[in-house]
C-alpha cells in the first residue's frame, strides 16, 4: 500500500500546519516541497517568481517535487504542483492524494496578499480566477476531498484522519476483492 499522503489545495487551506498535525498523529514525516524549493535555490519563493517568472518556478516546482524520495510522510506541496505533470504522476505513484477543499470565499478570507504569500499569478489574473482554474486540477488528482469551509483547524485534522483510514481500509478491502477468483463471486 503506498504510505505517503500527499496533501493538494489552495494556498491558505492548511497543506503544511494541517500536514504537520496529521504526521505527528500518524507517526509519520512531514515534507513541506516550498521549503525544498527555497532551499535549493537559496531564495524565498517571491523572489525566485520575480527573477525566473512563473513558468521558470514551475519548471523548479516539478523537477523539485518529481524527485521527493519519501516513504511514509505526509507532503506538502505549493498549490501550483498540479500544473507539474511529472511531479502529480510521482506523487500518484507514492502516496495518496488528499485534497484539501476550501470555498473561495474562504481563501480570499485567508490570504490578504497573493504576491507577499507566494501564489504565482499571470498577469492581469485575480485570485478569482486562479481559484477557478485550479479546481479541476485538484478534483482530478484527489484520491480523498476533504471540505473544510466552516471547519476549526482541529475539524479539519479530525476529518482528514477519518477519511484516510476510512480510504485505506476500502482499498484493502478492493485488492483483497481483487485477489479473489471471479467464481467465487458469483
């Protein structure tokens, strides 16, 4: 079974302080890729948006989180890894892909500033806009959604725990099935 968990969502849903709960709770590692990234180019990510522009991050982003080595942690990656096709068919491969699912009128709540939180936006493009576009994305790639509008932070780590026990559970349930002779179903 693959033990990774992989948290996906917008920026302010709580990949990382949600991500950090899980894994203590899970006795697991917790691996934030923005940390991965910032370290290896030895800048912050504002700063290496503004030099190498957004396609230049996203190409960092990709080769960054297509390389993450990890067994039995709960990663963390910027809200853009869904735009890293090479990173996203890593990460299906490792781990289960947990969707943390906000409104948008909970994101924009959360973030005041796009630009000073590290969000890459294309010119002229709103936070609005973004948000709908990535949403796709995200639904595509989630094994598990977990919605957290109206939800305390402690709401959401208890949800995101139900949900990937419950998840692991019905997917040894289906390999067990899968195992089982069509026969003997019939």
């Amino acid at each position: 079974m693959k033990r990774n968990l992989i948290f996906i969502g917008m920026p302010a849903v709580g990949k990382s302080t949600v991500g950090i709960v899980v894994a203590k709770r899970l006795g697991m590692r917790f691996v934030d890729t923005d940390l991965l990234i910032q370290e290896r180019e030895g800048k912050l990510l504002r700063e290496i948006i503004a030099e190498k522009g957004e396609d230049g991050f996203l190409e960092i982003e990709n080769e960054v989180n297509a390389s993450v080595n990890a067994k039995n942690s709960v990663i963390s990656p910027g809200g853009s890894v869904i735009y890293c096709k090479e990173a996203m068919k890593h990460y299906k491969k490792i781990g289960t892909i947990v969707y943390l699912k906000a409104s948008y009128q909970t994101i924009k709540r959360r973030i005041k500033n796009p630009k000073k939180r590290g969000v890459v936006l294309k010119e002229g493009q709103s936070l609005r806009d973004l948000y709908y576009e990535r949403v796709p994305y995200f639904e595509k790639y989630a094994d598990i959604t977990v919605c957290e509008d109206g939800c305390r932070i402690e709401d959401t780590i208890k949800n995101v725990l139900n949900a990937v026990k419950k998840y692991r559970k019905t997917t040894e349930f289906r390999k067990k099935l899968d195992n089982v002779p069509k026969s003997k179903l019939k």
